[in-house]
C-alpha cells in the first residue's frame, strides 16, 4: 500500500501553528490569508479530526504527474528546439487537466528551455474557473537550486495567474533580485524537501497540483512517492539520443518490481497513447461513480 500524504509525516522543522481556514478553492480545499514566504515558516494544513474525516485526504495536494514521452522514454531531443511529442487532441486533454488544478509546477530548467506559458488556453475553460471565483488560470510553480531565472520569461508574464518560486535557501536573495515582484520566492531550505513545498502549497490552498515535469522533477517526485497518480502520453516514435532527457532519471522508486504501480486506464488519444497510473490510495477514478 503507498502510504496516504499525513500531516504527522511532515518533518518537526516544518511544524507550526495551525492555519485559519480561507475560502474554498477549486479543488474544495481552503486558501488560508497571508503566506509567509518560507516553508519553515509555513504552518501545516490542518490536521484533520474524527469530525471531519474528508480532510484527511486533503492534507498535501492531489498530485498528478503529467508527462509525454517518445516511445524510448525521452522527453525531448538534444537540440534547443523544444520537441512536440503529443497531438491537439492530447494538448486539450491536458488544457482540462490544467484547468481543474489549483496549480501547475515545472522544474526551473523546462521554463530555460521551454519557456512554457503554463495558462489554460481553452476561452470556454478560462471562464468557467472565472465563475467559480478562481483566477483563470492555476498558480504557476517553479523549483530552483541556482536561481538562473529569467524575469522576462513567460512564466512570468503578467497574466491572471499568481507565480511561486521555491529556492533552496542559499540562493534566495538572488532569486529575489531577479524576479523581484513579478513572483513570490519561497524559502524551500536547504537542501529543498518536497515533502514541505507540498506541505506549503497546501497550506496556500492548493488542492489539486499538477507536475508537468521535466525529468529530474518527475524523478524526485516519483522517488519520494509524492504522487497520487500518472498520466503518460508516449508519443509515436523515438528519439534516439542518450543526450536528450529521459522521462526519469536514476532512483530508488516505490514501484518497482515487487510493487507494481496499478495501470488505472488505457486511452488512444489520436496517434498517441495515454497510460493512467494509480500511485497512492487516493487515486481519483472518474470511470467509478458513487
Ligand atoms: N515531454 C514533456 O512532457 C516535458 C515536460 C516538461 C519538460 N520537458 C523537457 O524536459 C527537459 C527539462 O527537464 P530537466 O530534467 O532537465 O529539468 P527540470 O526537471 O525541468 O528542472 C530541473 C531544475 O529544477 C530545479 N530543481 C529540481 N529539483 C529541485 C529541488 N529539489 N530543489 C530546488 N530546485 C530544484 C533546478 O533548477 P536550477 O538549475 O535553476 O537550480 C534543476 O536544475 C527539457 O528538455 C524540456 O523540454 C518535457
């Protein structure tokens, strides 16, 4: 069994007092008042009690990775021109993923390289969040060590949608000189606990966390078995190179062998395959009804 997120696993340095409860946000989770701006600052979500049970599930984010990969498991090629791996079909499938999340992460090294906009592009979608009372599109989220971050980005353009940036602690200042009010940046520690951006995110009101990758954020998160569940497109060929990133990296990953990750849907999507991947009890089925 892969063990449900549990606010008692959150390490004791991340501990503090509890949070007061804010509006529900899309995911039905409560966005809390003022964030502090690290996550040994943060108090932990609410711890849940026997008369409201629904919270334990809440209490880090749903997280679902999402990932397109060639058939020889890469997720780009070598050269600077970002690959396309999925179909307009598939881009639309992960526009409504991208839609009913709270928020939307990527390593810092996939906006260097890719320079996502990481918005939901469908008009239709954009207003539906916007009569719920959310913001159009899911908070943007970055992970960085060496805060190599550039300011004019489309990460960080100014749209609707709010911007967090977790930075390992030495690396803070700078962070903060370069993005300066076009995001907030977050104090992850050092070295960054995932564990605790999950555990502040929540705390912020995100309920539902999308990871768009790239490879070496896909391998921590799978690795520390941070995530609820997988959808994996793999595209109709190879690339061939070992220079290009892989889906992941090495890891001592929970599934493996003697633990086989539970194989939830098989879609075709156009020429490209879509695999959903149960990680944790808390797997959202939408072919199960009550
Ligand atoms: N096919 C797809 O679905 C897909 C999706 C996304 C990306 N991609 C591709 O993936 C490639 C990028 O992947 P990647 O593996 O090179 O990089 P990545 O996972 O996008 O980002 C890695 C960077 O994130 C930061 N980071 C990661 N873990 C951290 C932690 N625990 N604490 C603090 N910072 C942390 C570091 O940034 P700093 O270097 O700034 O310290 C690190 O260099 C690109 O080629 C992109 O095109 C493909």
């Amino acid at each position: 069994m892969v063990p449900v997120p549990d606010v008692g696993d959150i390490t004791p340095a991340l501990r503090s007092p509890r949070t007061t409860r804010g509006p529900r946000t899309s995911a039905g989770t409560h966005r809390p008042p003022a964030p502090p701006t690290s996550v040994r600052e943060r108090p932990t979500p609410e711890a849940p009690d026997a008369s409201d049970l629904s919270d334990t599930a809440v209490a880090l984010p749903y997280v679902v990775l999402s990932c397109g990969m060639s058939i020889d498991g890469y997720l780009d090629n070598p050269t600077p021109q970002r690959l396309l791996l999925s179909n307009d079909d598939d881009f639309d499938r992960v526009d409504a993923e991208r839609a009913a999340s709270d928020a939307i992460l990527v390593g810092a090294a996939t906006i260097r390289h890719d320079d996502p906009r990481l918005l939901v592009r469908s008009a239709a979608r954009r207003a539906e969040r916007v009569a719920r009372g959310l913001p159009a599109s899911p908070t943007k989220v970055t992970l960085t060590r060496r805060a190599d971050l550039d300011p004019d980005a489309r990460f960080f353009a100014a749209d609707d949608a709010e911007k967090l940036v977790y930075c390992a602690s030495p690396a803070l200042e700078a962070a903060r000189h370069r993005v300066g009010d076009r995001a907030t940046v977050v104090d992850a520690g050092h070295p960054c606990d995932l564990r605790g951006v999950w555990t502040d995110l929540a705390a912020r009101g995100v309920g539902r966390l999308m990871v768009e990758g790239g490879g070496a954020v896909h391998t921590q998160v799978l690795a520390a078995d941070l995530a609820d569940e997988l959808q994996l497109v793999v595209a109709p060929f190879f690339v061939g190179s070992s220079r290009a990133t892989r889906f992941v990296g090495d890891a001592a990953f929970p599934f493996n062998e003697q633990r086989r990750a539970r194989l939830a849907e098989v879609r075709q999507i156009g020429d490209v395959v879509l695999l959903r991947y149960a990680l944790s009890p808390r797997f959202e089925d939408p072919t199960v009804t009550a």
